[in-house]
C-alpha cells in the first residue's frame, strides 16, 4: 500500500493532469520524482513557461494528529510560474485548478482527490506576487489545499 501523503499528492496530480481545460496550459510540470532533474525557474527558457509544480506546504492548523484520529490534513501547495504578470491568466488558471480539484475523476466518476483520500480536497487560500530578478519579471501564483489522508497504512 503507497503511503497515503504519497497517493495525495498524486490525485491531485492526476486531476490536474486530466483536466481537459488545462492539458495545453504548462510548459513545464514539476513533479517532485528523485528522478527529475533540478530546475530553477529564474534559470528556465521561455518554453519551460507557464510551469507547475506540487509539494508539501509546511504544517497546517486545521486538525492536529492525534493518536485517537489518524486522519490529518496534509497541507500541499500548488505554484505556478509564468514570465508576465496578467492577473487574467491567474483569475483563470486558479479557477480551472480548484474545479479539477474537486471535480476531475477517472473511469469510475469519482474525483480522483476524494477517491485517494476519502474526502474532497479543501482549498485554504490562493496567492500572486511579482519576483524580479534583473531582466527576468515572474508572475508567481500559489494555491494551498489541505488534503485529509488517514496515517495508519
């Protein structure tokens, strides 16, 4: 059985990864393998943009662990770098992430966050910001869910 943080991390992955609306949307997607290569994004060409990536995003306060309940929030940040600050393509791209999110599932109709998990994903706040670094302007756009997994694999 993979772990269950693992498996989160994953269907919201495979949500974002299915969502029709988004299949042409990132040059690059950032997946966090040991496998991948390191890449910075202040080091990347301009087909490596807009780029994705999912990760872990520190702790979150909404139900502590507890010995007495092994379901706990596993807090995962979703960051997406683009080199122009249009606040149109943040307006849109968050609202097509959040939809896959909650609503994007395979074969069996079932949203593959809640499929892995057994709870829908639940978004806790969203973010943009400019990081200029000489010549090189980046629209950084963040979007944190709490993913419930259950700790007793």
């Amino acid at each position: 059985m993979p772990n269950p943080m693992t498996a989160a991390r994953e269907a919201l992955w495979d949500a974002i990864d299915n969502a029709a609306d988004l299949s042409d949307t990132f040059g690059r997607k950032i997946k966090g393998a040991a496998t991948e290569p390191p890449w910075n994004p202040l080091e990347a060409g301009l087909p490596d943009f807009p780029s994705i990536e999912i990760g872990p995003a520190g702790t979150s306060t909404a139900s502590p662990y507890t010995e007495a309940k092994l379901d706990a929030p596993y807090p995962l940040e979703v960051v997406i770098f683009r080199p122009d600050y249009d606040l149109a393509f943040y307006e849109d791209v968050v609202a097509k992430i959040v939809l896959a999110a909650y609503r994007q599932g395979g074969s069996s109709g079932v949203p593959y966050v809640k499929d892995a998990t057994g709870h829908p994903p639940e978004l806790r706040n969203t973010s943009v910001r400019r990081l200029d670094r000489g010549d090189l302007h980046l629209m950084v756009i963040a979007l944190r869910f709490d993913l419930r997994v259950r700790l007793d694999f």
